[in-house]
C-alpha cells in the first residue's frame, strides 16, 4: 500500500502482515488531527488465526525454561534502553497520541523497568508440599500457565501498559493475543517486534488491531475461541460490562482495571504546598488522562483557603497545547466535548469555577479547578479523563472520610497529614485498592495493583 504515512500490520506468528482481506484504517493525531498512520484492520479470520498460532505456541511455551523467559524480559528491557527503539518509539508516542516530553519519559521509564520486574516475578512461579487430611498422605501443589490469555490494552499510556497486559501472562507460560487500541496501534504493536528480537518464540504473542466499529465482534469470536482461558482488559467500565457479558457466556474469568476518580483527603496539619504540587501533577499528567489521576480533594474547611491559593498558582503554571507544551491535548474532541458538558452541568447546577476558561480549542483543554460540587452532580460521579479537580472543603475527619468514599470508584486514593496514627487510621477508613500517605495518588508500586476486578497476581 503506497502512502506517505507508516503501516501497521497485524503480528502473528512472529511476523507482520495485512489484514486478510487487506482492509485497514486511518490513525489521527489528537492535537492536528492529521493522518499519522494506517493500521490493519483485523478479520475474523485474522482473529482466529492469531488464536491458533498462540494455542500451538502455548504447547512448547508452558514448558519452556524458567529462565528462558526471564533472559527474553530483561533482553527486551535492554534493547528498549537503545536509541534505535528509543527513537521508533518517541515517534509513534508523539505521531499517536500527541505524547509530551514528560509523557514519553514515563512511558519508558515504566516500560524499561516493568519488563526487569515481571521477569523478576519468575521467582514466585513456585509450588508447596503439605500433609495430606489422610495419615500418611502428602500434597503438592504446582502453578501452572492457563493457555491462550486474551488480552485489551488502552492508548493513554500506550508502552506501559501494553507491557502490563501481557508479560505476567507470557512469564507465567501462558501465551497472548492484545488488541491494540484503535489510536495507537504503532505504539504498542512495535512491544512485540522488540519481544521478538529479545528471542521470544513466534506466536507466543500476538497482536491485533480493528476498526473501531468491529472491536465489539472481533472480542466476542475471540473470547468464544475455546483455546481462550482469560481475559485481561484495561480501560473503561462501560467496556468491561460488555467483555464481561461475553466472557458469562463461556464461563471465562476476566482480570479488569478500570477508572478512578481518586480521592484526596488533606487535613489541617498537611504540608499544603507538598500537597498542592501532589494534586497538581496528579491531577494534570497527561491532561489528566490517566485512571489514576486525582479528581477530587476533600480538604479540612480551616486549611482551605491556603490550599486551593497553592492550586491556583500550580494550575497557572501549566498549559496545554501542542507539541513543546507542557500538558497534550485530549485524545479526541468527542473526549473534550464530554469534560465540557460535564462542567457545564456543574456549573449550571450551582457549582463554582475557580480556575479556568470554561472552553475548549478542538481537542484542548486547559486546567480547571471547581468548587461547591455536590455528591449528586455527573463531575462528582463520573470520571472525566480531563485536566481538572473537585475541591470540597469539609469540617471533621468523619465527614472528608464519607465524602471520600462517595463513588462508585476505588483505585487510589492519598491522605496528607504529618500525624502517622491519623494518617494510617484515615487511610485504613478509606475504600480504594491503594491509598498513598503524603504522595500523589498516579503512584502504585511495581508488581502490585489495586484495580476493578482481580490483581496482577490473577492474570497467569
């Protein structure tokens, strides 16, 4: 296919190739929205072959060397560290998802030392030996791989998390198939051309790439497959009922981290201004396009004047815009269009702006910070994936506690306070799989997660 842009084939067996029936698709810059790329789009044929190249795989993979597969990770963690990936990936980050300096960073640096940690993981792939209920008897036990894990991995931080989405699996001797998102089909179908070339064997990962339109079908003939063992998604909850449903139908179990509106709660004796460069990055990373970013802050009613003059002067600080901007743009306009009907409704319902220009440019949005939001508004409930905070001053422990846990969400959270028995007996009070004490809450330590349905440690 001629064309000025670059092509993104589909990857099974080890090799790149088109869709079998050579259709594909436009991938568009967020900020210009230009033409970036071409991607294949996947049949279902492609689909089922990418199933039976990883169910023929799994046959030889599941009972490779343990440290076959740690040398293969921490190959790849080497080669990703070169300036001839560093520069294929920069390109496809910046082309893709218009990612900033900072944001590419964070992608390596998480990727890069992702892959040394799960090959690390390699260690607890052991079994135990007990007594038996019967006299005499003894027990062991061994972890074995599964087969072919079906695997989803989102655009917004599209090396990390692709990475995520399939090296427990692969470590633990199962084989993958990963859709890539539709935006950023290049940035993550390159994670399986460097596998290779660390000496993963052919067809131990798989990745495949749809038309939005056909994503919902392409899903529910690959969880049918009966080689396929799980399901690993990351991204919306919207989505993960709808795997879900489809996994039911098989009696499939599914590994899901979904979003957050990750609480905050400061108290009166929080180092305001740490705290404030907290929820400043936190909130704004990425144009606050990450499941972790903070959204609310529940602060002491005393210390929240001081606060939100400490967020107003960070918020200032930082613009959103194209490339050499500090902050990106939305990923679409239908994604800005969202936040901004979200704010409008607040605004509307008696919610007030404190900093902020209530208007989008396309897909831009620049920082916002709104006040007197009540439980009951859609920007209180509903992640916005938008470069914004809820600031919601409060006037006792119990109730920063309540307002807290006042969501459907429960990933992240942070408390700050210089007290350690209030800052554990507060953070134990709060519901969120982890709860970070005086640090941002986009922070969760390697190997571990607090996330919507199962954990890392359920994905092998």
């Amino acid at each position: 296919m001629a064309s000025s842009v670059p092509f993104t084939g589909l990857f099974i067996d080890g090799q790149l190739r088109p869709a079998s029936d050579k259709g594909f698709y436009e991938v568009h810059n967020p900020y210009t929205r230009q033409v970036v790329g071409h991607a294949a789009a996947a049949t279902q044929k492609d689909c089922r072959d990418a199933v039976e190249v990883a169910a023929r795989a799994f046959k030889t993979w599941e009972n490779s060397p343990y440290s076959t597969r740690r040398d293969i990770f921490l190959k790849a963690s080497e080669l990703l560290s070169t300036d001839k990936w560093k520069k294929r990936a920069t390109e496809a980050l910046q082309e893709e998802v218009s990612a900033t300096d900072f944001m590419i960073i964070f992608n390596f640096f998480l990727s890069t030392n992702g892959l040394r940690v799960d090959a690390g993981a390699i260690d607890q792939l052991k079994g135990e030996s007990f007594a038996s209920i019967l006299p005499g008897g003894q027990v062991s036990t061994q972890r074995r791989a599964m087969g072919v894990i079906y695997a989803i991995s989102p655009w917004n931080v599209p090396l990390a998390l692709t990475i995520r989405a399939f090296a427990v699996p692969i470590i633990c001797g199962n084989t993958v198939v990963l859709k890539t998102s539709e935006s950023s089909p290049r940035s993550q179908t390159l994670l399986a051309e460097l596998l290779h070339e660390a000496g993963l064997p052919n067809g131990v990962l798989n990745i495949i790439s749809t038309r939005r339109v056909d994503s919902p079908p392409r899903s529910a003939e690959i969880i049918a497959h009966p080689a396929v063992r799980k399901i690993n998604f990351t991204g919306s909850s919207v989505v993960a009922k709808l795997l879900a449903a489809e996994a039911a139908k098989w009696l499939k179990p599914c590994v899901f981290e979904l979003g957050g509106k990750a609480p905050v709660v400061v108290l009166e004796d929080a180092d305001i201004d740490r705290a404030a460069r907290a929820i400043t990055s936190s909130a704004l990373m990425n144009s606050g396009q990450i499941c972790m970013s903070t959204e609310r802050v529940i602060v002491m009613r005393k210390v929240a004047p001081a606060l939100t003059d400490a967020l107003k002067k960070h918020f200032s600080s930082l613009k959103a815009g194209g490339p050499g901007s500090p902050l990106s743009a939305l990923f679409t306009e239908a994604s800005a269009q969202r936040f901004m009907g979200l704010l409008d409704d607040a605004l509307k319902s008696g919610a007030k702006l404190l900093h902020g220009d209530n208007a989008r440019e396309g897909s831009v949005i620049q920082p916002h910070i709104v006040t007197d939001v009540t439980s009951d508004m859609r920007i209180w409930n509903e992640e916005s994936f938008a470069p914004n905070v809820i600031v919601h001053a409060v006037d006792t422990v119990d109730e920063a506690i309540e307002y807290a846990n006042k969501s459907d969400y429960s990933l992240m959270a942070a408390v700050w306070t210089k007290d350690v028995y209030n800052a554990y007996e507060t953070a134990g009070r709060i519901h969120s799989g982890t709860v970070n004490i005086n640090g941002p809450t986009i922070h969760t330590e390697m190997g571990f997660a607090g996330s919507g349905v199962g954990s890392l440690r359920g994905l092998g």
